[in-house]
C-alpha cells in the first residue's frame, strides 16, 4: 500500500493544475486512492494512519541524523534503537522509489 500511496503522490504532475497546490493534492489523495474500494471510509483512516506514520519515522530519523556527536553519545539505549529503527524505515522507505 506504501508503494501505491508514493506512486500517487509522485506520478500525478503538480503541474496537471495551476490552481491546485500540492497540498490540496496530498489532502485530496485518500479520497483518490481509496475511491473505488470496498469500505472507503476504512480505507481513508488506513491512508492517512500510513501518511503520518511514514512523517512520523522520517522526522524522527531526520532528527537523530542531524543530532551533534555529543547528543548521540548521551543517548539511552532505547533512544539509540528508536534512532536506528527510524534509520532503517527512513532507508528502506527511500528504496523504494528507485
């Protein structure tokens, strides 16, 4: 479903309408994926629960990779697996748009 969200968001041209920024493209996109599904109002939780999780992991991994040396050393060990488990998601969520 990830791969079909970012397939959404990135293949449909920003450009297709002048008027139309991409935030009303990215508010307009559950509705869109979800338009022909079986239970739409399901779907559109689904979407928008997998849309902030993905800003979620990857604002965390941002601010863990832009954390000083000296943070990171101060860091508990659950902190570090929260920061290395960000890491991966960020990467593999990066992966899949090549």
């Amino acid at each position: 479903m990830k791969k079909f969200l970012w397939a959404i968001l990135f293949l449909t041209p920003l450009a297709a309408n002048a008027e139309e920024s991409a935030l009303d493209q990215l508010k307009q996109s559950p509705s869109a994926i979800c338009k022909d599904h079986a239970q739409p109002g399901q779907c559109k939780v689904a979407v928008q629960a997998t849309m902030l999780a993905v800003y979620n992991i990857t604002s965390l991994d941002a601010g863990c990779e832009s954390s000083s040396d000296e943070v990171k050393a101060k860091m508990n060990n659950e902190l570090k697996a929260q920061c290395a488990a960000a890491k991966e998601i960020s990467d593999y969520l990066k992966s899949q748009n090549r």
